[in-house]
C-alpha cells in the first residue's frame, strides 16, 4: 500500500514552534486538569487520577443513570432470559468510599435556607405605594388605575403586595412613612413589621351601639 507523500519525506524538526507553549495547551486540556468550583470537593481533589475516580472517592454519582438506573422492557428481557438459561448476571461492584466527608459537607450546605435576596426597583416601589394608598386591598380597582401602564391583572397586582409586604426593607419605610409603627422599637423589628397589614384597619366597639342608644335616651323630651 502506497503512503502519502508527508510520511515518505524526510522528518524535520519545527524550530518556529513554540513547545512552551504547545505544553501549556495539553496541560490545560489534559483530563487531569478539571476546574473544580465546589469548596468541599475542591479540598480533596486529586489532580493524579480523572474526574471519574475523584467522584467515585467521594461517594458522588458522575451519572445519574448509574445510581438509579432505567430498566426498560429489553433490559427486563435479557436478565429474565439469562435466568431461564442459567447464564450468570455480572452486577458491578460499588466502589470503595475513602473520603465520606465530603458528602457530609455538601448536605450540609444543602440544609442551610437561602436568603431572600429579592427587591422590587424603585418604579415598581413607587406603583404599589400608590396602588395601596389609594385603593387599599381592593386589586380590581388598581387593576383599573390609571397609572397601570402595564395593565397588570388583580392576581399579578395582589403577588406583588404580598412579595411587597413579606420584604421588611420595602415595607418598613412604607409604614414608618405613614405613622404605622407605634414606637421605633416596632420599626426596627421585622415581625412586628409582618404584623401591622394582619391587623385590621377598622376596629369597631362592641358598647358603641349602647352608649348611643343611652345618649338617645338622655336627649329625648320627658
């Protein structure tokens, strides 16, 4: 069989290539150079072995599939047919766990709640401030306003109420503005600021009929 003409000449050596940095690109796309973001996995990795090893180190699953594999009806088939013929099932061995730490750490870390970090801009803090100051809880009439320039709908409206009042940094400003708080101490504490949209706006006396119908009586001619 006939080579090509390149294999058949003379082999020379490139003295324009740069092999400094030809080995800095093989070192950068080698298998054993993986950039690792996670902290706790990050601690223990071992640049010596591949990425599939250090997983299984760890005790953490580079394919999901091999965790919990699919068994589909052509799998089911094939073991039910090695059964009936006595062909012995090969299972795969686990692989040996020798740094468990690190699953602790991430669950750990998956435990702790996340902060809620939402805020509304500065144009939409100034649209639900109005809507509240004028229609209170009424979401048809806001929906209606005006000044809905994007013909929001009474649900989106009440969502971000709701998200507006759950949010102490947008809604203590808002009470405190208005002369909601009671004292400061209520001001700078964000349950009693969760607390002032439960209470009702309008409280009625059970005793104001009586002493109305009492003064009635008072006036009324002998």
């Amino acid at each position: 069989m006939t080579k090509l003409k390149k294999q058949r000449k003379k082999k020379t050596y490139n003295y324009g290539r740069n092999r400094s940095r030809v080995r800095k690109q093989q070192e950068r796309t080698t298998k054993f150079n993986v950039k690792v973001d996670c902290k706790p996995m990050k601690d223990v990795w071992d640049n010596r072995i591949s990425m599939k090893e250090n997983m299984a180190a760890m005790g953490v699953a580079l394919n999901a599939n091999d965790v919990l594999p699919f068994a589909g009806t052509k799998k089911n088939l094939i073991e039910k047919m090695k059964k009936l013929n006595n062909v012995p099932i090969l299972l795969k061995d686990k692989p040996v766990v020798t740094k468990p730490e690190v699953v602790d750490k991430l669950e750990t870390e998956a435990n702790v709640g996340s902060k809620q970090v939402f805020r509304f801009t500065t144009t939409q803090v100034q649209l639900i401030t109005h809507m509240m100051d004028k229609h209170g809880m009424d979401f048809k009439a806001m929906s209606r306003d005006p000044k809905n320039h994007y013909q929001e709908t009474p649900a989106k409206l009440k969502g971000m109420v709701t998200k507006f009042i759950s949010i102490p940094e947008h809604y203590a400003p808002y009470c405190r503005e208005r002369g909601l708080f009671a004292s400061t101490e209520e001001a700078n504490d964000p349950e009693k600021v969760s607390e002032v949209d439960s209470e009702p706006e309008d409280v009625v006396e059970e005793d104001s009929e009586e002493e109305i119908i009492e003064d009635s009586d008072e006036d009324a001619p002998e």
